[in-house]
C-alpha cells in the first residue's frame, strides 16, 4: 500500500461516488445512458451525447490500448518526485471512453499507441483506490 502523504487524492462526490467504490472492488463500472446507449466517463449526471438522466452503472473489464502517452521526467507534484520517470497514458477503453492514467509495472519502452493494457488498483491508506494500467502480458 504506497505512502499518499502530500499527494493530491480524489474527493468523490454522489456522482461519481460508485466509479471510485467499485474501484475499491477491484471491479472498473462506468455509466451507460439507458435511451441512447453511449458509454460515459467521467461519470456525469446527464449523458454528453443525447442529454438524457437515465444513466446506469455498468461493470466492465477495464481492458483497453493506449491511445496516446507521454513520459513525465519531472514530477507532475512534489509529492510524486520518486515516481519520476512518471508513465503518463490516455487509454482507450475496449468501450471507447479515453481516460488519463499512469501505466505501471513497465518500463518506458513499454510505451506504443495501440498496446493492450489491463487495470491496476493501487489501494491508499486513505481508503481510496486509484485506477492504473499495466501492459497485457505478450501484447508488445
Ligand atoms: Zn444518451
């Protein structure tokens, strides 16, 4: 469980309070509108493409392709100063919504558009649960 002592930490609210708790779970749920079908993230309280309120949570598998990345050789905070080289990603999830992460347990050659990654859950000892991916073994 890494140390989280001065780094920025999420502050969920009733919105998007189930995408962080299911994160707790190991488990990766986004909202799907129920008129239009679109996949949302991040987690909104009407659908960005036909406006309507009934969105539902839906588990998924978090898989997905970087869709483009970038290698942060000076800390994005202070408090991220032993993560540098920072591995920053946009993922592309197998549902089409990009999300900003930070790809883990790889090196930064690991780093192609179009490879295969699989969700990391980094729990904190603030209860909190962050989202990362690492590349699917054999996909380089
Ligand atoms: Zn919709």
């Amino acid at each position: 469980m890494p140390a989280i002592e001065g780094r920025p930490r999420p502050a969920p609210i009733a919105t998007s309070k189930p995408f962080w708790d299911a994160l707790k779970e190991e488990k990766v749920r986004l909202q799907r509108c129920g008129d239009c079908e679109a996949w949302v993230y991040y987690p909104r309280r009407r659908c960005p493409s036909c406006l309507s309120a009934a969105l539902e949570w839906r588990q998924v598998s978090g898989r997905g392709r970087i869709y483009s990345w970038t290698i942060g050789r000076q800390a994005t905070h202070p408090a991220f100063g032993a993560d540098v080289p920072q591995l920053l990603a946009m993922v592309e999830l197998d549902e089409g919504v990009r999300l900003t992460t930070t790809i883990v347990n790889a090196e930064p050659t690991d780093l192609v558009v179009g490879r295969l990654v699989e969700p990391v859950f980094e729990h904190g000892e603030d209860g909190m649960t962050l989202l990362q991916f690492q590349p699917v073994a054999g996909s380089g």
